[in-house]
C-alpha cells in the first residue's frame, strides 16, 4: 500500500547564488508555486512552504499549499523543517517529504518514491539516488555521491555506507588510464531529497554536527556518524536539475518554452 505522506518544502529568500530565489519569476510565476505544484501532484496529504519571509507566503496565494512563517537565523534547512513541523502541528510518526524549494521539475513519481522506501525499509530516513553516466560528475566536488550495501532480498531500497564530494567509491583499474574513464555501474549520484518521521526529525535537528559533516559540508552524514540508517533506493524518473544560479533560471526558463516531443 502507498503511504500517507506530507510535503515540507523549505524555502529561503536570501540565497547566497540567486538571491530572493524562491520569489524568482519562471514563466511569469515565482519559482516557489512551480515546486509547490509539483508536490501537489505527487498526492500528499498536505504540502506546507516553510519561509522565512512572509513575501514567500503571500506568493502562493490561490494554491492549495500553506505557508509558515519560520525563524530566519536558521543554519540549515533541517532546522527550518523541524520548526515548520511544530508549527503544522505533525505528529511524530508523521511521514513527511523534504522537497527543496528550488526543484520545480521534481517528478511526481520521485517524491512518492522516497515515502515508500522509508516506510519499506524501517530506517530512520530515506533518499534517492541515480547511476552516472558523466565523468564530470563524478569528479565534481557539487555533485554528491554515495556508496550502498549489497542488495539483500527483493528489496528495491538499500542502506547507504556514505556520501562524499570526492569520486566514490574509487576504481583502481578502471580509473588507472586517465586515457579512458570507465564508468563503473556502482557509481551513484545522490539527488538531494528526503523523507523521514517528524519524531526523527526532531532528533536529527538536535543532533550536534559531527567530524564527518564539518569536513564535507554534508548534512546528512550527522545521520550515519550517530549510527541510524539512511535507505536510499534508485528514482523511478530523472530528477532535472534544480535552480541555484541565474544561468541554472535561464535554462529552466528554456526548458519550458521548449514544444513538448
């Protein structure tokens, strides 16, 4: 059976690479109605925009979503979406879905995907992942990889060992002729959405930072260093990228316009 799910989607107005990025226009609309649409139509039961500026808010206005005004001291959006689940009023075995706010092509199937696979799994948060096909990727510090057990069973999700921005996990042969870079099947690209209970949540955002964290400037390794489980399983449909810069709007912008094949 498909869980019952909602959606937090953090939202921050001063984005260091695309300042007031939520309140951007793409296609005559604010960039924060196209990523709350796309949460609407993966079938949650409620999509809440957690801004910490009330001009984030007044921009869905005629869109079935709320908006909670949060802190604007936050440091990450971890602690925003933990205020967010106290002001909503979410239990703690609530299943909610960490949707960022500059996804506006996030796919349906993908946001369901993760709600089920920490509802399959049992651990205590969940994400997903795609293969990389590019080298560039792989050897791009802003591109995030993981490494994940073996599979056991039928199950479609696995545990995962890591995340780094360093190339993992490192393939002495087929990386040993820079000539030719072979992309090996266990290399993973992590897409940067979760789903977790609001009691874990809660208890993540208390966590403090750990050595692992600091070092890669990853969030979610505080998760693995305090020994709980993260499953991650592989997304049903390509996520394209998000928008953090003004070339990634253009391109969205462009992606938009073009006739649909």
């Amino acid at each position: 059976m498909n869980p019952k799910f909602v959606v937090a989607i953090p939202a921050r107005l001063a984005a260091s690479r695309l300042p007031g990025k939520p309140l951007r226009l793409l296609r005559g609309e604010p960039l924060i109605r196209h990523v709350a649409r796309r949460a609407l139509s993966a079938g949650a039961d409620d999509v809440v925009v957690a801004a910490d500026d009330a001009s984030i808010i007044a921009a869905l206005d005629g869109i079935a979503v709320r908006g909670v005004l949060t802190r604007n001291d936050h440091v990450s959006g971890t602690d925003r979406l933990a205020e967010c689940a106290r002001l909503a009023g979410w239990s703690d075995d609530t299943l909610v879905v960490n949707l960022q706010g500059d996804e506006p092509f996030a796919p349906a199937a993908g946001i369901r995907a993760v709600a089920q696979v920490l509802a399959d799994s049992g651990a205590e948060m969940a994400t997903l992942a795609t293969h990389i096909a590019d080298p560039e990727q792989l050897f791009d510090p802003n591109t995030v990889k993981l490494v994940w057990r073996d599979r056991s069973g039928d199950a479609n999700w696995r545990d995962v060992m890591y995340f780094s921005r360093a190339p993992i996990p490192w393939h002495r042969d087929a990386f040993a002729e820079n000539k030719r870079v072979v992309m090996p099947e266990q290399c993973l690209r992590h897409i940067g959405i979760y789903a977790y209970r609001v009691g874990f949540l809660q208890r993540f955002a208390a966590m403090p930072q750990g050595m692992l964290e600091q070092l890669e400037s990853l969030e979610q390794l505080r998760v693995l260093e305090t020994g709980h489980r993260i499953a991650a399983a592989l997304t049903p449909e390509a996520f394209p990228p998000g928008v953090d810069t003004p070339e990634d709007l253009a391109r969205a912008e462009a992606h938009l316009a073009a006739p649909a094949s």
